[in-house]
C-alpha cells in the first residue's frame, strides 16, 4: 500500500512540474507573439515611410502564404 501511495505521489509531482512547465511556455508563446506584433507594426510603418506599395506588399504576403503552406505540408 505504502508503494502504491508513494507512486501516486510521485505522479502528483511530475504532473505539477508539467503543469507549471506548461504554463512558462505558454507565457514565452504569448510574449513571442507581442514582440511579434510589435515588430510588424514597426515594419509596416517603415515600409510606409519608404513608400513600398500596398500591391507589392500583398504579393510578397501572398508569396509568403504560399511558402508557409507548403513548409506546413512537410
């Protein structure tokens, strides 16, 4: 009985190391995913101040699109 218990306990443990491990991931996820934003703000303004056309913005978005499918595929 004693075995059994500790073997539970162990698993409680191990459980809440992943739960916190979990939780850290999900906070650098959601920290990666504002700097991100913030990055591409930062580089839509940059493309305005140069002046980079919404059309060849759209087909390098497009192109970009189509390449992330296709790395998605594999």
């Amino acid at each position: 009985m004693l075995s059994a218990t500790w073997t539970l306990s162990e698993e409680q443990d191990k459980q809440d190391k992943q739960r916190r491990e979990l939780e850290k991931v999900e906070e650098e996820i959601q920290t990666l995913s504002q700097v991100l934003t913030a990055k591409e703000k930062h580089l839509a303004e940059i493309k305005q101040k140069l002046g980079t056309g919404s059309l060849e913005e759209l087909e390098q978005n497009i192109a970009k699109g189509w390449q992330d499918d296709l790395q998605e595929d594999l």
